[in-house]
C-alpha cells in the first residue's frame, strides 16, 4: 500500500469510493432514498471542488495498492484506490479529519490505522500542537469501536443537521497534541 497527496485527477476514484463506502455503511442509518439518490454526483461535485479550490493547510492522501484489488469484481483502473483521508484546519485552531474512507471490503486489513496513522503524522509535522478530531455518526458503531481502539476520546455529542432535510446524532472524537 502507498499512501500519497491527492489530486485533482483522484476526484472521480475517491467520489466513487466515497459513495460506495457511504452507501455500505449508512445503509440502516441514513434514508435509503438519499444514498439511492445522486449521492455520487454530490461526492463527484464536492471533490472537484476541494480539489481545485484547496483549503489553506488541508490535505487529501490516498491510498493505493493495484495488487489488492485485483481479483474483485470492482477492480478497475480507479479501483486501485482502497482509501483516503482528509484533514482541514478549523477557525478554532483543531484540525477536522472530515473524511476517513476505506474500501468496503477491505476493512479490518489495516488499511484504516495506516491511514489514521499518516493523519496524525501529518498533523504533528505540518500542524503542531494543534489537536486532531472528527465527527462520526453516533449509529456508526463499527467505525466509533475503531477510533475509540485508536485512542480517540468521546469530547461531544450534538445533532447533525444534514441539506437534504434529515438531523442524525453525531458525535465528537479528540486526539491530543502528543
């Protein structure tokens, strides 16, 4: 597995695997009408966009690995993809691990800590002193079991307010500046 910055040419590989992982993991949690919906043009939309108007200190990486993918039924050219991470500087100082999305059917590889890992380095290198959280769904328990193992703290809980007319609980986990 390589781990490198993302670019604008990585758009329509991490959309496509942002929807697939969103659809998978949100099936019972989020209305099936939404994930069924153009849930990829939105993922396509909102990653062109990052991509060609870059948050001042935010990153995109991606994880490839050709070999892993390549006996799935999924495996194209873009498939070489099996995650990503992107982390954003906040007004407050914190940086946001908006986005932490590995293949659906490569979970519990390691594939995730790898990619967890890169994050907090990059945090510390590029951003020090500067505390590290995300925002998960609170009925997202595989990935709370994950970040909790991962020694993320529980630091909030507050509703998630999303456009398309629907409020989940999310909650907040912390990494402290080490």
């Amino acid at each position: 597995m390589t781990i490198t910055p993302g670019t604008l040419a990585d758009a329509e590989a991490v959309a496509t695997l942002h929807t697939e992982s969103w659809r998978t993991a949100y099936a019972d949690i989020m209305p099936a009408d939404y994930l069924n919906g153009p849930l990829y043009e939105e993922r396509l939309a909102l990653w062109q966009h990052r991509l060609t108007t870059l948050t001042p200190g935010a990153a995109l990486f991606v994880a490839t690995d050709a070999a892993t993918l390549a006996d799935t039924a999924t495996s194209t050219d873009a498939a070489t993809l099996i995650g990503f991470v992107y982390l954003t500087p906040q007004p407050d100082g914190r940086i946001l691990l908006d986005n932490l999305h590995v293949h659906p059917t490569l979970k519990r590889t390691g594939t995730g800590t790898r990619l967890l890992t890169h994050a907090q380095t990059w945090v510390t290198t590029e951003h020090p002193g500067r505390t590290l959280y995300l925002e998960v769904l609170e009925a997202n328990t595989p990935a709370i079991a994950f970040y909790e193992r991962h020694g993320g703290k529980r630091t909030d809980r507050r509703p998630a307010h999303f456009p398309q007319g629907f409020t989940l609980t999310e909650l907040e986990y912390t990494w402290l500046p080490t």
